[in-house]
C-alpha cells in the first residue's frame, strides 16, 4: 500500500466494483465485514448455511448491505464450488467456521467437519477456478500449541491444540500450507494467505458463552453474571480492528504474491492484554445494573488458557498494519453499540444499520490518524 494514500482510499480503490466472496458472512465478524464490504462498493455474496443467533447483528443490517445471500453448507463441496464457479469472485474472505470452544467439547465432529472440511473446500474451489482469487483464509489464535508463553506467539511458532475447536483450526492450517505448497507456491493468479485472530468483542455479537454477550445479555434482563475463568488473560479487540488487518492483507495480496502463503496474527497492542475481571469491570461501568459473579472453584468440564497472546510484528513490517484502539475506546464503542440497540429496538432496523455504519467511519478515521506511516 502506498502510504501516502490514505487508508479508506485505498480500500476504495480495491474493493470497489470487485467481486467478493464472504463465507459465514451471516456471523458476527462475518456481518461488520459485509456491511465495510457493501460501504465501499464491492460487489458482495454471502455463503452461509443459517443465522446463527437471535437477535442478529446480520439481520438488523441486511437490508441495508448491498449483498447477495446464498444458503449453504460450507462442508458441501459441489454447492461451494458451483458459487465459485459462477460468481468468479476476485476475493475469498473464508470465515465460515464453528467458532465456540464449548461448542466443539458437545459436538466435536460438527466442528472438525466444519472448520477443516470447509477449508478443504474452499482451498479446492480456488483450485479448480479458472479465475484469479485472492484469498483470506482466517482461522484463529488457538491454532496455537498453547503453552502460555508470555511474550505472545509468532506465526512460525508450533500449530497444535488441546480442545475441538483448536485442534480443528491447527487441522485447517496444515491443510493449508499443505494446498499452498502443493498448487499456488508459483501462482500468480491463485494467492491465499491465513489471518490468525480472536477474542474479538463489538456491537452485535450474541453469540453463546462468549463473555461480551453474557454479560449483555444478563445485564439488560437485570441477572447476574456467572464468569468461569474471570483471571484469564485475552487479547481483547474490537471487531474492526482484525478486520481492518483482513482487508490491508488482501490488498498486499492483490499487489504483490511475495507474501502468497504467508501467516499473519492481528491482535492488540503488546500492552492491552486484559484479564476477564478487568473487562468486565470496565464494562459494568457502562450499565445501570452489572452484578457478576466468580465461579471460578467450580469444577469446569472443559481446559480453558489461562494466558493467549499474540506477536503482530509480522504484520506491522510487512503490512504496516497496526491496531489503533486502546482498551477503554474499545469497551466504549462495544458498549454503546448495545446501549443504541435497547434505544431504539431491533424493529427500527434501519438506525442499527446507519449506526453500525457510523462505527465504521469513526474506526476509519481513527486508523487513519494513528496507523504505521
């Protein structure tokens, strides 16, 4: 990227008037990337096999994305493949995952069928495409053989992972470098690189045992919250800081394959790493009720990490990318992103759209002001 432009110029220049694939664009980070997508003129189509949750930050806003919405499983091969076929999309932005850890102790073969099958097939649909594609293949910061180094995990560090959800990711990697190696290595029409993010927290996020909408949750209905692990260190960003670093990956992609194949982490600032008590502390700030309680001596059924942190100085040499946020900006813009949504009810959907919108701008311009030059 030429640094001199600024960066929502830029991302104009490239998205709009593509073509843009978004898989599990109906999630949580799915849905702010479709509604960033369609504000910047790109030529979107969604795959996703439901809506995951109710209420739906997808729902609230869709009618005010410009998008085409496809119902699929990413795990069926022929149905990916036919959209590829035909849509020829300039871009892959794969997030179609089973992204709860929880999730993955109850039903573990979903998530290894989802999170490395749909892999495989998107990396195969790439393949057969007569098109160029760039992709960006996002997986997560438990690819990681968590050994809870204090110094955070560099993207040549060991791939592995105790849980489901973890271990599907770090099957999802090697499946990676294994299509890479074997088809793109000397492409240069087919260029994929891995994102590597999480704990991301913002508006519209209602997924099940995650803490921000929990906490929301039990605080609107005026309940108490119950918190496992509240000691817990997580590099907690807001949802448009990884996004931001999805997009800047796909233009280096876009203008150079030298980084084809690459890994790269998107997380916070060495020094906002928080703990689960800290958050929420922060948060309850916000909110006329926020009772929470530990329950940390209660025998878990599952491992939680204690410490998960991430080295991003591959991604600020090599993207100049950097997140911009601090750690109350981030518990502000989350928070008064569920205060507007009681405001106004989810029937007005058109306001939570407008404002989600209004995030992205206020986002752009502070990335702007405070990213790599």
């Amino acid at each position: 990227m030429n640094l001199e432009i600024p960066f929502d110029n830029s991302l104009k220049e490239t998205f709009k008037g593509s073509k843009v694939l978004i898989t599990g664009n109906t999630g949580f980070k799915g849905s702010w990337l479709s509604a960033w997508l369609s504000k910047l003129g790109a030529n979107c189509k969604g795959f996703s096999d439901l809506i995951p949750t109710n209420p739906s930050h997808y729902e609230l806003i869709k009618d005010s994305l410009e998008i085409d919405q496809v119902w699929g499983d990413i795990a069926d091969f022929s149905h990916l493949q036919k959209v590829v076929e035909t849509f020829q999309p300039n871009f892959i932005f794969h997030l179609a995952a089973q992204p709860l850890v929880r999730k993955s102790y109850q039903d573990p073969l979903s998530t290894f069928r989802v999170n490395t099958i749909g892999m495989l097939n998107v990396l195969e649909s790439i393949r057969l495409s007569k098109n160029p594609i760039i992709g960006v293949l996002i997986t997560s910061d438990k690819s990681y053989k968590n050994i809870e180094q204090i110094w955070g995990y560099k993207e040549n560090d060991v791939i592995g992972g105790n849980d489901p959800y973890s271990g599907s990711k770090g099957s999802a990697e090697l499946i990676v470098n294994s299509y890479f190696k074997s088809f793109f290595k000397n492409s240069d029409e087919k260029r994929i690189s891995v994102a590597r993010a999480g704990n991301v927290i913002g508006g519209g996020d209602w997924s099940p045992d995650r803490i921000i909408p929990d906490a929301i949750k039990s605080w609107s209905n005026k309940k108490q919250l119950v918190i496992r692990s509240p000691n817990a260190t997580r590099p907690w960003q807001h949802v448009l800081e990884p996004l931001s670093g999805y997009l800047r990956l796909a233009i280096e992609l876009k203008n150079s394959k030298d980084n084809s194949g690459e890994a790269f982490n998107f997380g916070p600032q060495p020094d906002q790493n928080f703990t689960v008590s800290e958050l929420l502390n922060s948060l309850s700030n916000m909110w006329d009720y926020s009772e929470w309680l530990d329950d940390s001596k209660s025998q878990n059924t599952f491992s939680e990490a204690g410490l998960l942190k991430l080295n991003c100085e591959k991604a600020a040499k090599i993207l100049k990318w950097r997140a911009v946020l601090d750690f109350n900006e981030i518990i502000s813009m989350t928070s008064s992103w569920y205060k507007n949504y009681f405001d106004v009810s989810n029937l007005k959907k058109k306001e939570i759209a407008n404002f989600t919108f209004g995030q992205i701008d206020k986002y752009t311009k502070i990335y702007e002001e405070r990213r790599i030059k």
